[in-house]
C-alpha cells in the first residue's frame, strides 16, 4: 500500500531524471533542444507544486495549526517557478552563458528543496495525515504522474496512451501531448473513458482520461 510520502517521493525522482535530460543538454551546448527538455520539466515540477500547495499543505495547515514550514516551502516553489519563467524566456542560443548559469541555480534549489521534503516534512505529513495517507497517494499518483507522448509521430503517442490505459484502466491517467488527439476522444467514449482538455502555454495540451461513472 503506496503513501503519499513514497509517491511524492517517486515524483522528485521522475524529476531528477528530467533535469538530468536537460543537464546533458546544457552541457553539450544543444540549444535546439533545450526548450524541449525545459518545458517538460517544467510541467512536471508545476504539477508537483500544484499538488502539495492545492492538497496537501491546507490539510497540515488546518490539522496542526502551523504555517510556517509549509510557507517557507511555498517560498521555494516560488524561486523555482521564477527561474523556470525565466528560462522560458529567454534565448538559450544567443546567451548560453546566463541560461547555464540559471539552469545550474534551478538544479541546485530544487536539490535543496527535495531533501527538506523527503527529509524533514513528508514525515510530518505522514504523521498527521494518518490513515488519509492512502487516498493522499491516489491522488499524488494521479495528479503528478504525466505519460509525456510529446514529439512524438502518429500513431505513437495513441498506441502508448491506449496501453497505459489497458495497464491500469481503473487509474486515471494525465497525458501531456503537442496536438490536441480529437479523433482519440471518440476511442475513448467508446471504451468508458471521461476525459479533460486543458490547454498548456507552450501550445500543448494536458488530458486527464478516467473512467467514466457508471
């Protein structure tokens, strides 16, 4: 049985990998490719922030009466979220130097920012949490796990979102996609599948398919 601890956990990993991605990126100088590796990065860390601070700090909050260590969480998100929007706008071919230097200071904040999580207040969640844990951690594992089907040709990216579906067919699933899939919606209602649109700002779309209510 899965807690929010643990998936919030895995999240920060599936993260690490990205920044990873984007590291090797910075570091061969492949700018083409940077804003790529940076916009998945960003919607990952996004929803991962907009989980804990929609979900999960209100509950600590109003359960121990303490704000300051989720505020200064909150903090966090936001010099992270301040860089991501700054790399997002500027121009990593004509000024390499400075997105080197942001891309460093992301990496570095965010590493600082997962160890107090992991070390210090997913505990405390855990703790007051208590036996809510396990629905925290439904709702951790669909709100921030994306199947990212991004640049990829057709018929891929239906193919992948169908055999996740097939996988878990009971567990909602969040699809981050270039185009908007029109013709999938049709596969969907014909299998029992509700789903939500939601426009990204790179010009993408974020889907969330679940299982229509019987």
């Amino acid at each position: 049985m899965s807690t929010v601890s643990a998936e919030l956990t895995e999240h920060h990993r599936r993260c690490r990998d990205l920044f990873a991605q984007a590291d090797a990126v910075v570091r061969t100088g492949e700018w083409s490719k940077f804003n790529a590796r940076l916009v998945a990065l960003r919607e990952e860390l996004l929803g991962h922030f907009r989980f804990e601070e929609e979900r999960l700090f209100p509950v600590y909050e109003e359960s121990t009466g303490q704000r300051d260590a989720t505020q200064e969480l909150r903090v966090q998100h936001d010099d992270i979220r301040a860089i991501l929007w700054a790399l997002s706008s500027a121009s990593a071919a004509h000024d390499p130097e400075s997105c080197r230097s942001e891309f460093e200071t992301l990496s570095e904040l965010f590493r600082q920012h997962t160890e107090t999580e992991e070390g210090m207040m997913y505990p405390a969640f855990e703790r007051t949490l208590g036996d809510r844990s396990t629905g925290f951690a439904e709702q951790a594992r669909k709100e921030t796990h994306a199947l990212d089907v991004r640049g990829l040709e057709p018929p891929e990216p239906f193919l992948r979102i169908m055999q996740a579906l097939s996988g878990a067919p009971d567990r909602p699933l969040r699809v981050l996609i270039h185009r908007e899939p029109l013709p999938l919606y049709d596969v969907l209602a014909e299998q029992g599948f509700d789903h939500r649109t939601r426009r990204l700002e790179d010009g993408g779309f974020e889907i969330v398919i679940e299982r229509a209510a019987r």
